[in-house]
C-alpha cells in the first residue's frame, strides 16, 4: 500500500513535467513550470506526437527515471 501512495504522490507533484516527458512539448511543463520562457530542446511539432510506440516508449524512460533518481521505489 505505500508504494502505490509514493507514486501516486510523486505523478501529483510532476504530472506537468510528465506531459512534457510524454509529449515532447515546446514549453508545456518544462522543468514543471506551466510555461516556460524558453522553448525545449527536445521538442517536437504535433504531427511527430502522435505515435502510440513513441509514446509508450517515453513512458518506460520516465519510468526508469523516476526510478534511478530514486524519486520511486524499483519494487512492485
């Protein structure tokens, strides 16, 4: 029961950050801030967004992230 409270506190806390992780947007949820001033380096129009394999894939790097910066727990 705690680990699903830890992830579930740690998408709350970086859900802005996630959609940029997910998405690659240009300045939505850069560095968790709303807007940021400057545009992303990693960054793609929408028409490179919508593909199901790359976004699956962007969310077992964030997951992996998450994991190795120790901001989660590797135990399920």
């Amino acid at each position: 029961m705690p680990l699903k409270k830890e992830k579930a506190k740690y998408v709350l806390e970086n859900w802005k950050l996630g959609v940029h992780l997910l998405f690659h947007t240009y300045r939505f949820g850069v560095n968790n801030e709303w807007w940021s001033l400057w545009d992303s380096m990693f960054g793609l129009p929408w028409y490179k967004k919508i593909n199901l394999w790359q976004i699956y894939d962007n969310c077992q790097a964030m997951k992996f992230r998450a994991i190795a910066c120790k901001f989660i727990s590797s135990v399920e």
